[in-house]
C-alpha cells in the first residue's frame, strides 16, 4: 500500500542579517583584515589593564602618593607596549589602506562591480567608510585605554608629556594620525592600481610623514617664556615642562646663546659674563597644561589631511578608468 503526499512544502524561512547589501559585501570581503584588526584591540586593551594593575599594585605598596617611589617605576614591558602602541596608524595604512582599492583593481574586481547595478560612486563610499570606521574604532579604543593608565601616573612613569610614547598614543591623536594616514595609503593604491608597489610606497610615506609629524609638533603651541636669576636654580615650575630653547641676558635684556661663556676655565668664563653684563637666564617652553589644546589642534590638522585626501580619492576614482 502506497501512501502519497499532498501538502505543499513549507518554505525555510530566511534568517534575518543584521547586515545587507553592500555593507554585508564590502566586511565580508575583509572580514580577515577586520577580524585582525579588532583581535589585536581587545588583547593590546587587555594586555594595558593588567599593566596599569601591576603598576597600582607597586605604587600601593610603596605608599605613592604620599610616599616617592624609586625610578624607574616600570620596566621593559611599558617601553615595548608605547613602542608597539606607536606601529597601529602605520600598519593599518600598509595592509588596510594601500590594498583597499588597489587589490580590486589589479584582480579586475572593480571593473566587475561598476557593471552591476551598485554605481561606482556608492561602493567607493562603502569601501572607504568602512575601512576608514574600522580605523577609527581600533585607534580610538586603544588610545582611550592607554590615556586611561597614563593620566593620572605619569609623574611616575618615564616618558615626558611631549613624547611620541605619551604625546601620539594619548587623547585623539593616535585615532587622527591613523585616519591621515590610512587616506593617504588609500590614495597611493588608487593612483598606482598595484598591491604590493602600494604598500611599499605608503610604508616609506608613513615613516616620512611621522618623522615630520615629530618635528612640527612642537608648533602646535605659542612657547611660553620664564627669566630668573643667573646664579638661581631651575623654578618648580619648569619641573615637567618641555624645554624650546634657553638663552642668558643681560640687564638690558639682550640675549645671548645657552653656551655663549662656555669657556675652558672658569675664570675665562667669569670674565666673559662680566663683560656681557649677563644677569639672568631666559627659558622658553611648552608646560603640560598646553597638552590637551595641542593634542587637538594636531588632530584637527590631521583630520582635515584626512579629509582632503578622501575627497580627492573619490574625485579621481569616479572619473578615471578602474
């Protein structure tokens, strides 16, 4: 005896995705990259809470604040974490920026999308927002970290307020530094439509634009200028300030080079001074109270490098051949 069916197969229904369209194509096709990226975040954030516990747990024990603490407080592991702290902006600008475009267009990926009914225009805009969010996202995250740790400990840690170590990995300027840089990573692999001569060329880009970065951050701020006796010590004032540049002056406020009686004997230099009529030194610095409007201002200069080169990245890819 033959049974036979007659109802009608019910359908599966679809699971609903969070992410559709372009955006689910665009993370699905670098869900590796952005996968590294965000794996890295949670362990370097990790890896920074148990060091700021290690180092609450020292300074505990050796009654800090009230007490002074025998230097240095940290070791080797706090110099490799600011030196690795430093390599984010310039990673994500090789591996994720230069290859971003470029890939697709030396694999013929992007001639095939602006076939399909997405315009061009719009995936461009989801491939740049999203790598440029994912930067964003990762640098800020571990900035806000480590500001977290550094702020209120850095009377005790080694690095002045001005450093690269503390300077670029605190407050918005490693997020800001990462966005100009992945930008300017993103454009060299439109304009030269290779993989691995993009990644090339931006590597040798971030190394010089960090270099130029640390030589005008100084001017991120109007210096300030103290004057005290020839004879006087340093003011406590200038304990954790950033030294511009010093001078001595004489009475009628000329002034002279640091090391202008830098003579052999210390008659010579004796004589010298009296000669000049020097009187007083003249010290002119950056103090940490200027941290923060600098760190700004740096990021917004940054920002709009950033800004500008995505511009132009969506200008020239729009109108050129992909």
């Amino acid at each position: 005896m033959s049974t036979t069916l007659t109802g009608t197969p019910t359908a599966r229904t679809a699971r609903p995705r969070l992410l559709r369209g372009l955006t689910w194509l665009v993370l699905r096709q670098h869900r590796a990259t952005v996968g590294c990226v965000l794996a890295l975040v949670v362990l370097g954030s990790l890896w920074i809470v148990y060091q700021r516990a290690q180092l609450n747990d020292l300074l505990d024990a050796a009654g800090w604040p009230g007490e002074s603490v025998p230097q240095p407080v940290v070791g080797g592991q706090y110099r490799n974490l600011t030196s690795l702290l430093g390599l984010p902006p310039g990673i994500l600008a090789v591996f994720f920026g230069a290859p971003l475009i470029a890939a697709d267009q030396e694999q013929g990926t992007a001639q095939l999308v602006t076939t399909q009914s997405v315009t061009r225009r719009r995936w461009l805009v989801a491939k740049l927002g999203w790598c440029l969010l994912v930067t964003l996202v990762a640098c800020s995250a571990l900035s806000a970290v480590f500001t977290w740790w550094w702020r209120p400990h850095r009377s005790v840690l080694p690095d002045l307020w001005m450093d690269a170590s503390a300077f670029d990995t605190t407050g918005p300027v490693l997020p800001a530094l990462a966005l100009f840089l992945t930008a300017a990573g993103i454009t060299i692999g439109v304009l030269l439509r290779r993989v691995l001569a993009s990644m090339v060329v931006t590597f040798f880009f971030c190394v010089a634009a960090q270099a130029a970065w640390g030589m005008f951050r100084v001017h991120l701020a109007t210096p300030r200028t103290v004057t005290y006796p020839l004879d006087a010590p340093l003011p406590a004032r200038l304990d954790d300030a950033y030294e511009v540049d010093r001078w001595v002056a004489s009475a009628d406020g000329r002034l002279f080079g640091w090391g202008s009686c830098a003579e052999q004997t210390e008659k010579a230099t004796n004589a010298c001074i009296e000669e000049k009529g020097i009187v007083d030194n003249v010290f002119q610095y950056l103090e940490h109270g200027q941290m923060a409007a600098m760190q700004w201002t740096g990021a917004g200069i940054l920002l709009a490098g950033a800004a500008a080169l995505t511009a132009f990245t969506l200008w020239w890819a729009s109108r050129r051949p992909l």
